[in-house]
C-alpha cells in the first residue's frame, strides 16, 4: 500500500483510528509500562534457548515461555492438541487470500486447544500460542466480552502490546471477512490485523517508545517492515495521533 490515498500512513484512516484507540485501551488495561518499555521478544535463542523439535513435550516448553512473555500462569491454562481435518483442501476469498478451513488453535475458559499439523513452523507456532493467551487476558480476564465487533483485531493487538507481535507480523492470519465494515464508515474491517495495520501498530509502538529505528527491525519480514518505516516516517513528520513519545534524556 502506498499510504492511505498518498497521506504517508500505511492504513486507512478507520484502521489508524482503531489502532491508536485500542493501544491507549490496552496502556489503561494493562498500565504504561507495557506501552513505553521496549518489551520486544525476537525469535532468538536469547528469548527461546530451548531445543524445539516439534514434539508435544517442546511445544510444551515453548508455550511456558510464551505464557511468561504474555503473563499468563501456565497452570490456570491447560494446552491441549487437536489434529486437523481439514482434508489438503483450503478456501480463498474474493481476494484471492487464503481462508483456513481448520483453526491453528481455539481458545475456550481455560483450555487451549493447538492443531498438531501447524507446530513444524516455530514462528507460527509462537504467533498462535501468543494469539491464544492473549485470548485469556482478554476474555479470561473479563476484560471484553466474547461478542465485541473487534474481538480478533484486539487479540492481535494485545499480543503487539504484550511484545510478540514480530511473529503475527511475520505470519498473520490476514483473513478479510467479507461483508463488515469499520463502524460509521465504508471501509472493509478485516478478521484479523493485516500486514499494514503490524507495520502501523509496531511502527507507532516503536516511535511512542523513542526508538523509532529499533534493533529488532531486522527481524522482520520484507513487506510488513516496508510498512513499519513508512508508519515511521509518517509519525516523524508530524503525522497526527493522541499517542505521545517518551522523552529521553
């Protein structure tokens, strides 16, 4: 996307409101330090120096570490595994995107329930745990109610806010639901959070912390980090939000 209609921002303007709504939302939730700390986890041995091999008991270790990252007890949510059905077939919609038939993991009070055929991938698999639990802070938390319009969206911006949203970024669902819209507006909500709407979240996120050329950028991937410099460069040049950087001395 090349900004909304050339205004430099990477959404539209529906998305960007929504986005900066909810982080100020999630600061309130959550509290500030999550909002101007760098809490960015990388796909690195640094935060995950387990030995994963795509058995149960690796996933199982690597859901504690995700569970520690999300502040989530790991014990008032058991993780149980699925395998799924979906037959070697997959849905597209209008778009021409890929719609899955069997879900990557469920979330239900207390039980999360993981798909064995996706653990061969660790950043996916990272991206679903921390989809999930963000599920718990959220709905298990009583936070929101299962039948908000942005139930999704949310979850995946939680997990942005909690600092895991390199490995959504990097593999998002990006599924456009087909016939609802942002409300009061024309403009299509999708499902899930789109690669524009990580690189403005994360771009936004970055910028609010004072690092607008983070470390970490490296990590990922060519399109959402295309999105993710162009957020900042949007921001830089007085580009208008409610959110406000941190001062550093």
């Amino acid at each position: 996307m090349l900004g909304w209609l050339f205004g430099g921002c990477p959404v539209d303007p529906a998305a960007k409101g929504w986005i900066e709504e909810r982080l100020l939302w999630l600061r309130d939730e959550f509290g500030a330090d999550d909002l101007y700390a760098d809490n960015t986890v990388l796909p690195t041995p640094e935060f995950f120096p387990d030995r994963f091999d795509g058995t149960r008991e690796s996933v199982r270790v690597l859901y504690r570490r995700v569970c520690e990252y999300m502040g989530v007890d790991e014990d008032k949510v058991r993780l149980k595994f699925f395998r799924g059905a979906s037959g070697g077939f997959h849905l597209v919609d209008e778009s021409g995107q890929v719609v899955p038939t069997t879900p990557a993991g469920t979330y239900t009070p207390d039980v999360i329930r993981l798909n064995l055929d996706e653990v061969a991938d660790p950043m996916s698999l990272v991206g679903t745990l921390a989809h999930e639990l963000a599920h718990e802070r959220l709905l298990g938390e009583d936070r929101v109610m299962g039948e908000v319009y942005d139930n999704e969206l949310l979850t995946d911006l939680t997990v942005c806010f909690k600092g895991l949203g390199v490995f959504l970024a990097n593999v998002p669902r990006n599924y456009a639901s087909q016939d609802t819209r942002w409300p009061g507006t024309d403009l299509r909500k999708p499902e899930y959070m789109t690669p524009p709407m990580f690189g403005y979240a994360l771009g936004l996120l970055a910028w609010v912390r004072g690092v607008p050329n983070p470390p970490w950028l490296s990590h990922l991937k060519y399109g959402v980090r295309g999105e993710f410099k162009q957020a900042v460069r949007f921001l830089s040049k007085g580009g208008n939000t409610p959110l406000k950087p941190i001062r550093r001395r």
